[in-house]
C-alpha cells in the first residue's frame, strides 16, 4: 500500500501532514473501508508449507521496493529493518540449514534485491546503494545517493538504473559504483511514497513521474529523448491534484503501456510519446500484459482487462473490492495471482476474470500482518508479510479437488514458468 510523502515544507503540506497520518495504512489516500466479504468457494488449489523464515516485523509502507530474486539454488530477500537473507530453495530439515547467511546493514532496507552477475544490489533508507556477494554478503562497493532509495534496481548493459525519494534518477556503474549522470525532475507537493523503476528497451529508459509525466531517456547520457505530460492535475488541494505514476512501465507488441493514479491507462508510442487510446481509471499497483490485454487492479482494488490495442474494457471484477491487493502476476498461461492483504491469494481466470481458486497463507493475522509480495517459480509461491515471515508453499491440488478431479481431466494443475511483462 502507499503512503503518502512530503517533498518541500509548506503551509499546505503540513496542514495535510495530519490526512497522511490518517491515510497512510489504507491502500490508497481516502475513506478506510471495510474489505470485501469473500463469497465462499470451492477451491481446487491448495497451498502446502515448505518451510518459513521470520524476521522482524516491519511497515507496510516500506515495502513497496522489496522483491524477491533468485539463481538456481537459493532466493534472496530483504527487510526494511535491515536484514539481507539467502535462502536455500529445498526444504531442509532445520532453519539454520535453510538460510545460507543472513547479514544486517546499519540502515533500513528498501529496494532490491536486483542480481548482477554474482552480486546482488540493494537501497538503503540512508541514500546509499550497495554490490553486495551472492556467496556471502559481502560488500563489494558501497554508493552515496542523494537519498532514500526506494526503487528496484534495474541493470542493463553494466548499468544500474535506480530512482531516490528526491526526484533523481542515477546511472551508477554496475562493477565499479562509479555514478555515470544523475537526471533531476521537480516532484509536487505531495505524493505516494513508492517509486516505480524504470523501463529499459534498446538503450532508451522509460520513466513515469510524480508529477503526471512520462519520459523516454537516452540510457547512455541521460538526455530526453521526449516527454508528454499524461496526466494532469486537477483539484484546489494537494491531495485532490496527486498524479503519480506509480505502476511499473511495461513496453508491449510496439507500444508503452501506463497506469496513473487520479488518472489513466494509455498506450503511448514509444518513439515519440503520441498517444494511441486511453482510459479513465485509476491505480497505483503493478499490472500485467500479454499478447491480448492489460490487466490491473485499480485504487480500489477493482480487477480490469482491457483490450491490448483498443483499451475496450474486455472484463472487470469487483469480489475483490477494498482488500488492499498486491501487485499482480501470471499464474500459468491461464491465470492471474493476486494475494490480497488479509492473508489470501487469489488465482483469476484472465479470459473472464472469474475467481477460479483462493488459499490462505497461514501466517497472516487480518490485523498484526499483511501480504506484501508475491513470487511465483512453477509451482513455488513465495510470500512475504509484515509480520516478517519469508515462506515458501507448494501449490498442490486441494482435497476438494482431488475427490472430484481425481485424474485431474481439465489439466488445472499444470503450470509453467512465470510469463514476462
């Protein structure tokens, strides 16, 4: 979930500081809701616990950068508090054989895991960005930002790619640490706290800002290529006129896809920022694109698919309204998984978006602890809470399933790798 942040002081930022306060434990800014009741189901999937890692407990709102990564034997993964974790993928018979090495910074966690060859890159609340070794931990090279790091390293061409709280973006050399050019682009007011990476295709970035605008950048030197101004505030308080492109940029089959909050959905061209449709709906979340459409989840937590090329809303669904979602992925050629922050995860039917199963994770309190991320490796689920708990589930075909679907004649439990955005 979002939080909101301030990037200058202000009279009207600090009359609002008050709103933040309130606000920043909903998944969006406005009016706490009651979640959703969920309709009671059938579900042919199950989930069955590998193992589970906890650490400690941390704020949802320092979540939004932590992903989990992974080479073929261990995954990685990180918490606000400071503690960088690799774990073996097997099961193994005690906690100790389960972590490889853990190791704590002197300063809050909050972006990465990003692997670069054998190292892996992490953001600190403190400015700083890290090459740290996949083998132990160790620091390789440590670089001074200007502050918090809060977006997904992304690494291209011995280029990490990474955004800080103050509206820079960085080139930093990826062996060295060495920062190459630093852009500079002047943030509203008021804002989500969160920053979506950027998007690299064939030496251009592509960034959505604070501010409503997105940008095509040379990867080289930093110099703007083009920028068209998408969103527009709108509104007599700082709050009404927040514009933030929040969802990760996702370039598809030749166009640039968008989502902003108090905004919309559109496909740009990425050559030249013109735009091909757009489509009055808001959000914040990562979303999903394949060969045929956009799925996403609005501010709401409203489920859309619409048409890749016309925008046509193809189909929306609601049974998951208020439930503070997670970001979306594929599930399978089929299926779209989306854990909600009460401790289930969905799996939705992309060709109608029908709720075809449902699991809990067993150690999520709907009050003390929220699914924050999820990953999915074959049949794996990894998730990752605010109660500090790391685990690791198999997703095995319910009993409901098995009595019904004994020979499993409709192939629901075949899956395959995790499909690309």
């Amino acid at each position: 979930m979002k939080r909101l942040s301030f990037n200058r002081h202000s009279f009207s930022a600090l009359l609002l500081l008050f709103l933040a306060g309130v606000l920043q434990s909903c998944s969006q800014p406005g009016i706490v809701r009651d979640p959703t009741p969920l309709v009671k189901m059938s579900s042919p999937y199950a989930l069955h616990k590998d193992w589970q890692i906890q650490l400690d407990k941390f704020k949802y709102s320092d979540s939004e950068g932590l992903y989990f990564a992974e080479n073929d034997k261990a995954i990685f993964f990180a918490n606000p508090d400071g503690v960088l974790t690799s774990a073996l993928k097997a099961n193994q018979s005690r906690w100790t054989d389960q972590v490889n090495w853990q190791r704590k910074f002197n300063e809050p966690i909050l972006s990465g895991p990003t692997i670069y060859q054998s190292n892996l890159i992490i953001g600190t609340a403190k400015g700083s960005l890290l090459s740290v070794s996949q083998a132990s931990g160790a620091i390789q090279w440590r670089a001074e930002l200007s502050s918090e790091v809060l977006s997904l390293p992304v690494i291209e061409n011995g280029q990490i790619f990474v955004r800080t709280v103050d509206g820079k973006l960085y080139s930093v050399n990826a062996g060295t640490g060495k920062i190459n050019w630093t852009v500079d682009h002047q943030l509203p007011n008021l804002s989500l706290r969160g920053i979506a990476p950027v998007t690299y295709s064939d030496g251009t970035l592509y960034v959505g800002w604070e501010s409503g605008s997105v940008q095509a950048l040379d990867a080289k030197t930093g110099q703007t290529k083009w920028q068209t101004q998408l969103l527009v505030p709108k509104g007599r308080t700082d709050l009404e006129r927040m514009v933030d492109i929040q969802s990760e940029l996702v370039l598809k089959a030749g166009r640039l896809y968008v989502l902003g909050y108090h905004g919309k959905l559109a496909a740009l061209n990425p050559e030249n920022g013109n735009l091909y449709w757009a489509k009055d709906v808001s959000g914040f979340r990562d979303f999903l694109v394949d060969g045929k459409a956009v799925y996403l989840s609005d501010e709401n937590d409203i489920l859309h698919a619409y048409d890749l090329y016309t925008g046509t809303e193809i189909w929306k669904q609601e049974h998951l309204k208020y439930r503070r979602l997670t970001d979306l992925s594929f599930y399978n050629n089929n299926q779209i998984l989306v854990a909600d922050g009460y401790g289930v995860v969905h799996w939705i039917d992309k060709l109608d978006g029908t709720i075809v199963a449902r699991a809990r994770h067993s150690a999520a309190d709907s009050v003390r602890s929220k699914l924050v991320r999820v990953w999915f490796d074959h049949k794996r689920l990894y998730l990752q809470d605010t109660g500090g708990y790391i685990t690791a589930y198999n997703v095995v075909p319910s009993d409901w399933y098995e009595f019904n679907r004994p020979n499993d004649p409709m192939g629901i439990m075949k899956t395959s790798h995790k499909e690309s955005h």
